[in-house]
C-alpha cells in the first residue's frame, strides 16, 4: 500500500543516511549533541541552527529552536534518547533509539505549510545478535495530519554498516515479517496523500479514483488476500475523503514470511498472504 511507501519515505527523512562522514566523537557533551542535527536528513538540505543544545545523561540530548537557515522547516524541540555515539559519528544508524520530535512546521518556497503543525515520535530496538528488529512506535501526529502510527518486528535484519536504513538488495532476502500493525486517524490529509484525491476536477474526480481504487480491491482475493480484509478496505475507501472511523491493518504471521515473498511479482504471493493472518478493522 502507498500507506506502507509513505511511512518509509517518512523514516528514511528522520533517520541517518550515509551522507554521514566517520568522524572523531566528541568529548565535550554539548559539542557531541550538536552532531545529533546530522542525523536528521531533512534538515540537510540547508544549514540548520538550534537555540539551545543540552546533553541528558550520557545518551541523550535535547534540541530546542532548530531551524533550517533555508526557512523550509523548524522544530520546536528534539529530544533523542539511547544513542551509540560512535555509530552516529560513524555514519551508521544507533542500535536503539527513542526520538520525539515537537511541532514540526515544513514550508514551502512560497511559505505555505505543507502539514500543519505536527509531531513526531519514534522507538525502536535492534537484538544484534538475533538480528531482531523491533519497531516499537513510529507515530504521527498533527491536527491537519491525522494520526498515523507504525509498529512491527522483523528478524533476519542488520544495520547496513555504509549508514542508512534499508539493506542492500542482496541483503533483504534474509528478512521476515514476524508481525506489522498500521493506525490511521485521518483528519482529511492523509487520504488526499496517499490516494491522490487532489487536484483539478472536483468530486467527480475523486469518485473516478476510488472506483478505480475499489475495483483493484475486488482483486485481491485472488491473491489470498482474506476477503474481510478487502471489505474493510472498501467500506473505508467509499467514505474517502472523510472516513469516518480509524482503519487498523495487521499481520501476525503463522510462521515469519520473507519480505520478498510480499512482492506481487513474486510467485509466492497467494502462499504467504495466507499465511500472513491480514486483520483489517474499520
């Protein structure tokens, strides 16, 4: 789903890429937290600015009045918490990480403000050793926005050493779904996002895609997609672009389902969406 799309695009912004340079950590705590505003992608696009930078304990650092000197977005506090400074300095993702990020503003050239003000909050563990990655939260939030938060549990997974998130093609074939859970509240954005109800044409427009929407839906079954989840989903599409009540989509697979086999190329597909216990709730 574009839903799933979206929350990576999402996660590749706020999490270290490999645009990081290794680097000395450093040994005064204030300077060492200063690095933090590299982890941050988005903000690399021009040079960024905090108020205020205070170390929390010997993991953690907090971020008031960040801004990016191009003006395209601010953030009233960061608060990170549980950082491996040499990895972050290394270019390479932390193991474990609680972030919160608070009123967030992205703006356009022309000033306008992409998605309201909103937050941002994010938890996740890796067990090196199992190679067991756990989201915990990966959660937005904003009066314009909505609310869309993210969890779930692969195993098979390891930080790819070059920084960033996301392995190497070679590397994915070893990961497997343990389980994923999807909670959208939609306060109007999030539906003209993801099925791209905006633009010219009006209401009309709008219902031309979501009977094409609907009639894709009506597939799915074919390939082992449980038809109660496809009802959901359809009830929940026919109410864009106000639906009104939170969708819930989960997985807890029967036994762990390689990411490939999800690939609607993929041969397997009908195989491991049956196994694949889709819950949909609207």
């Amino acid at each position: 789903m574009k839903t799933m799309a979206i929350l990576a695009l999402v996660t590749a912004a706020l999490l270290p890429t490999d645009q990081a340079r290794a680097e000395p950590v450093p040994t005064d705590p204030v300077e060492r937290c200063a690095g933090i505003l590299r982890m941050i992608p988005i903000l690399l696009y021009g040079a960024t600015t905090a108020e205020r930078i205070e170390p929390v304990g010997s993991k953690g650092c907090r971020l008031t009045g960040v801004t990016g000197t191009t003006g395209s977005i601010s953030i009233a506090q960061i608060t990170v918490d549980r950082l491996d400074f040499e990895r972050i300095y290394n270019g390479q993702l932390p193991d474990a990480v609680t972030l919160r990020m608070q009123d967030i503003v992205i703006r356009t050239r022309e000033g306008f403000s992409v998605l309201g003000t909103f937050n941002v909050s994010a938890d996740y563990d890796l067990d090196v050793r199992a190679e067991v990655f756990t989201l915990k939260e990966l959660t937005l939030r904003g009066p314009t926005l909505g609310e869309l938060s993210l969890s779930g549990e692969v195993e098979g997974y390891s930080l790819p050493d070059h920084g960033g998130f996301w392995p190497d093609d070679a590397d994915q074939e070893t990961i497997r779904l343990r389980r994923v859970r999807l909670h959208a509240v939609d306060a109007g954005f999030l539906s003209m996002a993801v099925f791209g109800l905006s633009g010219p044409g009006g209401p009309a427009a709008i219902d031309d895609v979501k009977r094409e929407i609907s009639a894709n839906l009506a597939r799915w079954p074919d390939f082992g997609v449980p038809r109660p989840a496809v009802e959901a989903l359809t009830a929940y599409v026919g109410d864009l672009p106000s639906p009104r009540r939170p969708i819930t989509i989960s997985a807890t697979p029967s036994t762990p389902i390689p990411l490939t086999r999800l690939d609607p190329a993929d041969p397997g597909l009908r195989q491991a969406m049956e196994r694949l216990n889709l819950v949909v709730t609207y």
